[in-house]
C-alpha cells in the first residue's frame, strides 16, 4: 500500500457491526483511514447507522456512499478492506462478493451457519487470487488475556490440566435477534479461549448439556438459558466452557486455567465498569496458593447505545481493527484466518448437537481414524456423525 489512507467500508451494521463502525469513524477523524462506505441488506438498519455516522461523525461521513447489495459494494466503492458483520447466514456469501474482487475481509464469527457451508466458503477463498481474511475473535487482542498467556507459555503455572470459561450475558438476547442455538451462539466465543490456550489444537471430544432456568424471556425461541460444555484434548486436559443468559447482576465474561504448579484468573465478576484484571496464582510448595502477579486493564464506560459486551472488549475490538488495518499496509497474512473459523465452529455446532440430545459425546475423529484436519475433512465428519450439526 502506499502513503495515502487507506480506504475501508463496512457492511453489515447492525449491533455488531456499529460496535465495528463507531471505531472506523474513530479512525477516520484520526487521519489513519478514510471511510468510505457502508451497506447493509435492511433499510432500517442501515438508517440507524446513517444516524451513528451523523452522530458520531458529523456531516463529512454523513454522506459517505450507501449500499443494500455487497456486491455493488465490492464493485464500485474501490476499498482496500471490508468489515463483515452481517447476520451469520449472510457472513460467507458476503465476504464472498468482496473477495472475489480481492478486497480483504475481517468477518465476523462465526463464519457461517454450518460446517458445509464454512468448507464451501473456505474451498471458495482458496480458489481466489488474494485469500487475505481476518476472522473476527476480538479474544485474542484482549490485554488481560495476552497476558494470561504470557504466563501460561513461560512456565509460570507449570503444565496446563484444565481451563474454566464463563459467558454471562445480563439481558435476554435483543427482539429480532438470529441465533443458531443458545449452545453454539455461547460456545464459539469459549471455544476459542479454550483452544488459544492449547496451540489453537481441535479438541479429541465434546459433549454439552442445556438447562432452561424460570424467570426468562426467550425472544430467540432457543428453548435454553445456561449451557454447559466440556471438551477434552489428546494430552487429557479438559475444559469447561459456561454460558448463561441469565446473569440479572451484569455482563460476566472471565476464565481460569489451572496447572501443576498454579493458576491463573481472569476477568473475576466485578460488576459493570471494574477493573479486569489478571491475577497469577502459585500453588507450589504451599498448604494454600498465593497471589504472585497481577494486571489491571480499565473497561470501557458505554453509552446508552452499547451492547452489553461492550465495557468489557471495546479495546480488544479496537486492536483487532488495528490488526487488520496493520495487516493490510504490510500485505501480510492474518493470525486468524478461515482455518480457525471452521474449527471454533465445529466445535461450538457440535456442542449445540450434544446439548439437544442429552448430551451425547462426539469424538472428533473421522471413520477412518484419521485426524480433522481440513474444513472439507469436517464436513464429511459431521454428515457421518449426525444431521443435527
């Protein structure tokens, strides 16, 4: 790329994506970007964001170009990088209609609805000239969790055994809102905090149970509202992944690995607006652990707009963008390409398939004892195993 900004655009940009949207106008006031764009298939949707724009970015991107189909889009807005965030069924055959044209893309998770339609889209990406696609795991910028991994690789809590995940939402899912299942709409953020930790690794097994506690306003019809998931590895470590709609105290998003010489926590229930920290526990040579390190990262103060989720990940969202953008100035490959969206994927959809049929156990490995290894390997794994996934 040259010295010049580059040119970026949004498409889909309804809760998720003015999340997305409000920190490109954010980079475009700095000078770093110029936004041109934004689209959206809902009328209504895209006016809301119209009126972000206005709010938030005056009349300058007010008037920046419209558009209901990606396709015109991709065809007439001469982007350098795209943000996807539109509904999960739309995610690949959106992304699709820029990259065809070589647009870079960082899409939202999950990639897609289903594992057939995830290895169809990676098999899509792979025939295209520039195959350069973020997924969306704003996780992984996270501070407290980078450096909770820091600790993790450097020994601090000698060889990992288990990992507890929680995903506490304060509100019932928004009216209108598409979810694919309570089980797998919770489960492919948890998953991929239980595989980061792993050398992002598919687990060897997974099962999952789904309860549907009283006082509930089910909008999404999921029939569920606290799931619990529990995948295991090759070495025999397990993870624990909670999800729950049903935390009236706030948003609650924080995990837990325990090894053979200590553990770590992270994002410890504090209310909406505390301190996130990260705390380093030794158990070692001890009766009872003590504290041994600790960091502190401040949330984010939301406006009355603001999903729930946004105290918590606004700047892990941020340096996610950040990536992408550094991503494509360097022409480089991104961290988290479409091998990881099929993975999380299989795995939350897999856990979605346990949960409703009392918890069945699917061992992940294909008929012939070989390893999953390819999108495509995943897909003919779930045609064998079930019709449900």
């Amino acid at each position: 790329m040259n010295g010049e900004p580059l040119r970026l655009g949004a498409f889909g940009v309804g809760r998720m994506g003015q999340v997305h949207l409000e920190h490109l106008i954010a980079l475009h006031q700095r000078g770093e970007i110029e936004l041109v764009a934004m689209g959206d298939r809902f009328g209504p949707t895209l006016s809301s964001a119209a009126g972000l724009l206005n709010e938030l970015g005056g009349p300058d991107l007010a008037r920046i170009a419209r558009f209901d189909d990606p396709d015109a889009m991709a065809a007439t807005a001469r982007l350098n990088g795209v943000i996807v965030a539109s509904r999960t069924e739309d995610h690949a055959r959106d992304s699709l209609a820029f990259i065809r044209l070589g647009v870079p893309v960082l899409v939202e998770k999950p990639i897609a609805n289903t594992i057939a339609e995830a290895a169809e889209f990676c098999g899509r990406v792979a025939e295209c000239p520039n195959r350069l696609v973020q997924v969306g795991f704003q996780r992984h910028f996270d501070a407290a969790a980078l450096v909770a991994l820091d600790w993790l690789s450097s020994g601090r809590i000698g060889t990992l055994q288990q990992s507890h995940h929680v995903l506490q939402d304060k509100n019932p899912t928004p009216v209108g809102y598409q979810s694919c299942g309570i089980t797998a709409d919770m489960a492919i953020h948890l998953v991929f905090e239980a595989m980061s930790v792993r050398g992002f690794e598919l687990p060897c097994a997974v099962q999952a149970l789904r309860f549907n506690a009283p006082h509930y306003d089910d909008r999404a019809g999921e029939g569920a509202n606290v799931v619990h998931t529990f995948c295991t590895w090759a070495d025999g470590t397990v993870a624990h992944l909670w999800g729950s709609r049903i935390n009236s105290a706030g948003y609650d998003n924080g995990f837990k690995l325990i090894g053979t010489k200590g553990r770590i926590d992270v994002g410890e229930f504090v209310g909406d607006f505390g301190a996130i920290t990260a705390r380093l526990w030794s158990g070692f040579g001890d009766q009872r652990g003590r504290q041994i390190d600790e960091a502190q990262f401040p949330m984010t103060r939301p406006s009355a707009r603001h999903p729930d989720f946004y105290a918590r990940y606004a700047a892990a969202y941020a340096a996610e963008i950040s990536a992408f953008i550094d991503g494509l100035r360097r022409n480089a490959p991104f961290d988290l390409g479409p091998d990881l969206g099929w993975k999380t994927l299989l795995v939350a959809n897999l856990a979605e398939a346990s949960s409703r049929s009392g918890g069945r156990r699917f061992d992940l490995t294909q008929t012939d004892g070989s390893t999953i290894a390819t999108a495509a390997d995943a897909a003919a794994y779930v045609g064998a195993v079930s019709s449900q996934v």
